[in-house]
C-alpha cells in the first residue's frame, strides 16, 4: 500500500500540478433529436441475442436531467435502439464513433471512451 502510494506520488510529481480532478464518463450516450417527449423509453442492444441489453426509462421528462439516455460501460461497434416515445415506437441502427477524453489534461487520469449517437423522437 505504502509503496503504491509512494509511486503514485512520484509520478505526479513527474507529470506536474497541472492535473484536475474532474471526472468523465464511459459509455453510450443517445440523444433524442425532435421535441422532448412526455415519457421515454431506450432500449439499446447489439445483434447478439445473448449480448447485453441496456433499458433507460424516463416516466416524466420534466424529473430526467437530459435529451437522452447514457449506458455507462457499453461499448458496441453496431447498436440496435428501440425508442418509445409519446405511445410510438421506432427502432434504429448505429454505428457509434468512440473518443477518447482526458478531462484533467494530457497524461492525467482519467481517460475515458465514450461516444454519442443522435436518433430521431418516434
């Protein structure tokens, strides 16, 4: 433990002060494009029927933070996303560009891969 510390002291010490500490997200981020819905469901999965499947669900849209849905730790090369919005349903494909980020600047942690696609409300 004391000599983790000791390393990771060191390399701060190598890297500078110029790192924050701000934080980041991995993951998927769909954003809803269109009018803001009532209520929204996002299911997002890949082809493999065994592969995982991500729920997010939004039953009144004035209490969710965002246009979207974030599935944190989902990394698909190909997306599947069922969107039901205002008692619609539509279904779309995507092929998410990941990004890497560092936040706190080059050679601070964290880095975090991320992507963001956009589909269209129901």
């Amino acid at each position: 433990m004391m000599r983790t510390l000791i390393i990771g002291l060191a390399a701060a010490l190598l890297v500078g002060c110029d790192c924050t500490d701000a934080g980041c997200f991995d993951g998927l981020f769909v954003e809803l494009g269109g009018s803001a819905p009532s209520a929204l469901r996002v299911e997002a999965y890949t082809s493999d029927p065994l592969g995982p499947r991500f729920v997010y669900e939004c039953a009144d849209r004035t209490r969710c933070a965002t246009d979207g849905a974030f599935f944190e730790a989902f990394f698909p090369e190909r997306v599947w996303l069922r969107v039901t919005a205002d008692g619609r349903t539509a279904t779309y494909e995507r092929r998410p560009e990941y990004r890497r980020e560092r936040p706190n600047g080059a050679g601070c942690d964290p880095v975090c891969r991320n992507a963001e696609v956009t589909v269209p409300s129901p």
